[in-house]
C-alpha cells in the first residue's frame, strides 16, 4: 500500500525531503514507518522520543495501525516563547 510522508523543520532536512510517497506493506504501524524511514537516515533515530505522529491531520499512537492513501505527518517538538 501506498501512504503519504510529510516531514517537518528538523525532520525534513534530515530525510531529504518534505513530502514523498512511501510504499509499505499491510500492517504496516507508524512505529513501522518510523523504523523504515530510519534505515534510509540513521540520523533520525536520536530523535523518535520527541517526535509525535498524525494520522489523516489527527494525532496518533505509534501502535496506530496505516491504510492505503493515510497521510502521516511526523511532528518534531515545537518551540516558543
């Protein structure tokens, strides 16, 4: 199946790009995703405790399981003041 992978400030220079689609296979979680996306830029392992997930432009668990045509944001933390 195929989703669709939009990446964010810090995220997105490390992947190399802001939006692409990804293909994985049924079953797939975001946990999943996340593991594969970190194969292709190791350099992103350091950062999955501070990234959170949406699924369809709401936020979703790790565990949260994908379907064909999702649209996944990966959120790195927000700053401000």
């Amino acid at each position: 199946m195929t989703v669709r992978v939009l990446a964010f400030a810090r995220l997105r220079e490390l992947l190399g790009f802001g939006e692409r689609l990804v293909g994985v296979p049924d079953g797939t979680t975001l946990e999943t995703l996340w593991t594969t996306l970190t194969a292709q830029a190791p350099q992103l392992a350091p950062l999955r405790a501070s990234t959170r997930f949406a699924r369809n432009g709401a936020l979703a668990a790790a565990t949260t399981a994908l379907h064909e045509g999702d649209e996944i944001a990966l959120l790195p933390p927000v700053g401000g003041g």
